[in-house]
C-alpha cells in the first residue's frame, strides 16, 4: 500500500517535475556550484580531466516530447515540444548534412582514449519516457539508420502517454542505448540520505516517512531499468539538467561513467559527470538547429 500510496504522490506530481518545464530557481539553473567536500576516491583524476576538457565537444541533442502543440500549451512548454513534420525535418536535415549517431559508449572511449569516432559525430538523448519517443521518434530514426539514448524516468513506465517497460526492452534490444533517469525527476542537487516523505493513508491521515533520495531516485530506478533490459545501467542525466558537485561522488559510487546536464559549463575536476547537451527547441528551423550543432559545442 505504501508503494502503490507513493506512486499516486509522485503521478500526481508528474507534470510539474517532468523536464518539459524549466526549474523556477533559475539561479541554480545557472550556476550549479554547490560544493561538496572532496572526495578523491571517486573523482576524476585531474590530468584526466585536463585531458578530457582539450578534447573538442561532440554535439549532443536533447529531445522530449515530439507531438503537435496543443491550444492550452504554454510559450515555455513549446520550447520542450517538437511538432512531428519538425522533428521529421531535423532529423532528414542531420542525415543530410553527413551526422552520423554515435551511443555513450563509444563518446567515453573517445573522451577517456581519445578512441576515433565517424566523421560529423552527433548523440541524441530523449529524456522522460514519453510514447512519442517510441511510436514517432524511433521509427524516423531507423529510416536514416540513426541510434540513440533514452534516458527513462520509471514512476511513468506504463501509465497513459508513456512507454510500458516492453517498449523499453525493445529499444534497448534493438540497439539503442537506455539509461537512468531517475523514478519521479527530483532534482538531484536537492537530494538527501535523510529525507522525510510525507505518506497518505486511506483515512487521509498524514505521516512521515523516512527515505534516502539516493537509493529511491537513483539506486531502485536503476536496478529496474536493469532487470528490464538485461544491461548495466552506465549513464545518467539530470533532471532538468541540473546538478552540483555533492552528486558527482554519488553518482560514481553508484557505478555510473557518464551523466549528462544541459549546456551549463562542465565541472573542470569532472567532467565525465557534466557533460553538455542542448535543447532541439520546438521553435527552431533546420537552419537554426543546423547553427546552433555549429555553434555550441
């Protein structure tokens, strides 16, 4: 009861912390430079790092959902929501113009090795699990022979809108790469080892409950998109493309290699942990989108 309880919260929270809307602390958004205290077990090597920051920047695209805009969306969500004839375009204008995808295992052996990549190397990530991704994105992709990341948040996994965790298998079986997300999309920088969740019993009294954001968010969303695909769970993007550098340590403990923001500066003692990605806006053009690839990374 306490499960099913948990998940009606976090559903009924779901669209106010999905990544189609921007944090209202923009102020962290921008500077996320919460500091921590170092934790050498688990960072980076400087001279790795060093290495990794000289190395020129792949671009990497960031998706959420991809439908029609409706009456009752907002300026702010469109920026989120790319028409479908859009994304069809975009993705014809990649192929065009000689982008070849590339998946988050071959971009850490170019960063950590300097491994060579195709000629024009370009990622795209889906963040949030939206049906669009599979039922849209996925089938224009494979017209181009295109691959990509999605990064799944599982409290959606089967809830209306959303992909069910068969849909997800088949993703990953056919070759696309899926990664975590966390369960319900909290904000990582606000994480806790000692958070108090508010619990809602049927007779609608109210009690607390302690819990560890990082086993719940991270440590269980994991293992399920585990058990779901068969493959470990390497990589990482933050919700909202926020983070701070208490999480960085958290993450590697956790195993991951990779985690991806959104265009904030990549932390210069990690970057593996920060690594940058934009936006496809709703209101961008092939030439736009095709500038903006240029001129970002």
């Amino acid at each position: 009861m306490i499960k099913q309880t948990l998940a009606v919260l976090a559903l009924c929270a779901l669209g106010a912390v999905s990544c189609q809307s921007k944090p209202t602390d923009k102020s962290t958004a921008a500077t996320p430079v919460t500091e921590a205290p170092a934790a050498t077990n688990n960072a980076a090597p400087q001279g790795d790092a060093a290495a990794i920051l000289a190395r020129k920047q792949v671009p990497i695209l960031c998706y959420h959902q991809i439908r029609d805009w409706k009456p009752t969306d907002s300026k702010n969500a469109k920026d989120y929501i790319v028409q479908v004839a859009a994304f069809k375009e975009h993705i014809k204008m990649l192929a065009d113009s000689g982008y070849h995808t590339i998946l988050p295992d071959q971009l850490y052996a170019y960063l950590t090795k300097g491994a060579p990549l195709p000629k024009k190397p370009i990622m795209l990530t889906f963040d949030d699990t939206d049906l669009d991704q599979f039922t849209i994105a996925n089938p224009t992709l494979k017209k181009y022979g295109f691959k990509a990341v999605y990064f799944v948040m599982t409290v959606s996994l089967g809830r209306p809108h959303y992909m069910t965790k068969e849909q997800v298998k088949q993703l990953s079986d056919e070759g696309n790469v899926v990664a975590s997300h966390t369960w319900d999309h909290h904000r990582v920088d606000r994480y806790s080892h000692t958070s108090t969740l508010k619990i809602i019993g049927k007779n609608g009294k109210i009690t607390n409950r302690p819990v560890d954001d990082w086993v719940t968010q991270i440590e269980k969303p994991t293992k399920t998109l585990e058990e779901i695909t068969g493959k470990k769970m390497d990589y990482f993007a933050y919700p909202f493309g926020i983070w701070n550098k208490a999480a960085l340590p958290e993450l590697r403990k956790r195993g991951f290699k990779m985690a991806f923001q959104l265009a904030d500066k990549r932390d210069q003692t990690d970057p593996l942990m920060t690594v940058r990605r934009i936006l496809d806006s709703g209101y961008w053009s092939t030439k736009t989108l095709s500038n903006s690839i240029r001129n970002s990374f």
